[in-house]
C-alpha cells in the first residue's frame, strides 16, 4: 500500500486541515460569547463535545495517526471510524445548528430555518437517504477499486474522507434527535434503518475481511476488519442507547395517565 | 406498546416483546462473550462461509445489539407504570433467547455455514448438538411457563 503512497505529498492537505480546525475551535466559543449576551449562557459542557469533537476528526487528517492511517489498513480504519462515527456523535452533542441560529441575525436566521426546512435538506436528513450515503459510500470505497485509486491522487483523498465525515454526521442526525431538526421521523422508522445500518456494516466489514482491498497485505485487512466490526458496534451502541433513552423520555407518562389506563384496561 | 388495552390487562404484550427483545440480545451477547472472544471456538470468518450467511449473520446480530437495549428500556417503561409482569416478563426471555439460538445454530451455522460450532475436532455432531437441544430446551421451558403466567394471570 504505501507504494502507491510515496507519489502523494500530503502536506498542503495537513495545512488546510489545520487551518480549519484552528477556525473551527475559535469560532464556536466566539459565537457562544456573542450570542450569550442576549440569550441565556451557552452549557459548559457543550464547549467540551465541540472541542472533543473536532480534535478527534483533525486526527485522523494530520498528525501521527494520518501517518499511521497513510501506512496501514488498520490504522486507516481506525481514522475511519473516529472520523465518520465518533467525532459526529460528539459533535451533535455541542448542538452547532443551534448555536449558529442563535448568534446570527434575526433575518439570517430566518433564511437558516428556511434552508432546513426545504426538501433538499429534509429528503438528505431523512434516516432512510442519510443511511444509504453513509453506508453506500463505504461499499463504494472499500468494494470497488476506489480505496486504491483514492491513494493515487491528494484531491480524491480529500473528497473521500470529506464525504465519509458529512455522511456520518448526516447519519448521526438523521437517527438522534440533539440539535435542531425540521422534521421528526417515528422512533419505530429511525430504529428500523439504525438496525439495517448496523447489520450493513457489518456485513461490509466482513466483506473486507473475507477479501480486502487490493495492495492490502492479508493481516492487515483482517485486523482492518475486525476493528471495523467492533468499533463500529461501540459508536451503534451509544447511538442505539440515546434513541432508546429518547423514546423513554418521549413516553413517559404523565401524573395520573397510569390510573386512568387501568380503569379502562 | 401500542396495544396496551389488550385482553390482559395493560403492557400485557409490553411484557412479552420486552422480555423476547432482551432474551434475544442476551443470547447473543453469550454467543459473542463466550464463543467468539473467551472460548474462541468460533471463528469471525472462515472460507466456506457463504455470502447469505454473511448477509443474515450481520443483520440478525446487528439486530440483538438493539433488542438487549431496547428490550431493557421496555422493561423500565413497565416498571415506571406499574405493568410488570415478571413470570410472563421472565419466560419471554426464555422463548427470545431459545429461538436465537435455535436460529442461529440450525440456520446460520448449519444452512448458511457462518461458522461451526468449534473447530479443529473430530467429531463436529455432538456440538451441533448440543447448541440445538441447548436452543429448544430454552424454548420449550419458555412456552411452557408462559402458557402458565398466561393462566395464572387469568385467574
């Protein structure tokens, strides 16, 4: 593999990389500051999810575990992972929507919530369209002679790793409800494509292992696999536990409903 | 959930999904504990298994990771509202965890050929076995204490 990987410099990549993360770790206590002067103060711990968040994307794009991620399978799956399932499960946790329609003016918050309620945004958000990006992309990559292809050229590198991380947050939002959303899907309908999404996964992961991309050598695609199939549990598993706690929170029953039922029942 | 006025009373059939849903995942979590990692009789993958083995195995497991978690938070919502039934609760984990592993013993490893049982013995029959009689056992005690929380609940 990293063969193919002596031809691609990628530090103008790491730059860029830095770059943003720089802005996006400034901008968002900037925007937390300005809007809590006329809102009630932005939660502490939101900081901490943004914070977290972003580093856990950046390092997967510059820094040793890029490297790592440059000359191993395995290491590429574990950028994988943190990039398209951890950091925007830690990222809905800081609620950006919702900050951002907070601190910006009450005309351009109103094109924001027009924007969020067209149907190009609700047909992307639906659970359904948003799990065929996420996991789709991924049969796309590691099942045709893209992952290969990916390594020969900086600007598809780029693109891939911007699509597995918009995907996962597309996903992620699509199932858990924690920051703004225009339109709400039955848990029933959100449970059933998070069930599919998993098994789809899974079912790639072992794909993989059974034939891994090429110029992989054999025991590095079979430990890729595997920390694809685990790893890829624990990140469902979190987003399995909040949709059920949501659903737990949703129902419960008001003061007396219990009483009235068993008079009926 | 949604028939919480059937024949038996309030969260009567809350009760029996609760407990098929958390007997499902609990089977399987023994399954991944204790065969794959502890045990490791059995393999991740092996060559002969089959694409549709891939396929049902990924979303029958994918599948049990939601039910132990959904099947708990059930259980919760019938605590919270005075629904509980704990014999029908219990012997609905029975019938969920008995009927996967009767599906996963007869139709993944058997049908679809994920992977056996154990490898690198002689005989492979007495595993399959007892994975099967192990499956049905479970179930049948299942059945037969529902029938009877069933009975005892009319009363």
């Amino acid at each position: 593999m990293h063969v193919h990987m002596g031809t691609v410099d990628f530090t103008s990549l790491e730059a860029l990389v830095l770059i943003l993360v720089l802005s996006a770790l400034l901008l968002y206590p900037v925007a937390a500051f300005i809007s809590g002067r006329k809102h009630k103060k932005w939660p502490k711990f939101r900081y901490l999810f943004w914070f977290l968040g972003i580093i856990v994307a950046a390092a997967t794009l510059t820094g040793p575990l890029a490297h790592m991620a440059h000359e191993s399978f395995t290491g590429h799956m574990i950028g994988h992972l943190l990039l398209g399932m951890l950091a925007p499960l830690l990222l809905v946790f800081s609620k950006p929507v919702t900050l951002l329609m907070r601190t910006i003016s009450v005309p351009a918050a109103r094109n924001l919530s027009r924007l969020l309620k067209s149907r190009y945004v609700q047909f992307i958000t639906n659970p359904l369209v948003a799990a065929i990006l996420n996991i789709g992309g991924l049969y796309i990559l590691y099942m045709t002679g893209l992952f290969t292809l990916m390594h020969s050229a900086l600007w598809l590198y780029a693109l891939v790793h911007i699509h597995v991380f918009l995907a996962g947050y597309l996903f992620t939002i699509s199932i858990v409800y924690i920051d703004l959303t225009s339109r709400r899907h039955s848990f029933l309908y959100r449970a059933v494509i998070l069930v599919l999404a998993l098994g789809f996964h899974k079912i790639l992961s072992k794909l993989i292992y059974a034939s891994p991309p090429e110029d992989v050598i054999r025991q590095d695609g079979e430990t890729g696999a595997m920390v694809m199939y685990y790893g890829g549990d624990i990140v469902d598993l979190a987003l399995i536990i909040i949709l059920c706690y949501q659903w737990y929170r949703r129902t419960a029953p008001r003061e007396g409903k219990v009483m009235r039922e068993d008079v009926q029942g | 959930m949604a028939d919480r006025h059937a024949s038996n009373g309030p969260g009567a059939s809350t009760n029996t999904w609760s407990g098929v849903f958390f007997g499902v995942g609990l089977m399987a979590l023994i399954d991944e504990i204790i065969f794959h990692q502890l045990l490791q009789w059995h393999h991740f993958y092996d060559h002969s298994t089959t694409q549709v083995g891939i396929f049902s195995d990924g979303l029958l497991n994918a599948f049990a990771l939601f039910a132990i978690v959904a099947g708990l938070f059930m259980f919760a919502d019938l605590r919270r509202r005075y629904t509980l039934r704990l014999r029908r609760f219990i012997s609905s984990v029975l019938i969920g965890a008995g009927s996967f592993q009767l599906a996963d013993g007869v139709v993944n490893h058997k049908l679809l050929r994920v992977h056996q049982v154990r490898y690198g013995v002689d005989d492979i029959w007495p595993y399959d076995l007892g994975w099967t009689v192990t499956g049905v056992i479970l179930l049948v005690c299942g059945i037969i204490l529902f029938a009877r929380s069933n009975r005892r609940e009319g009363e």
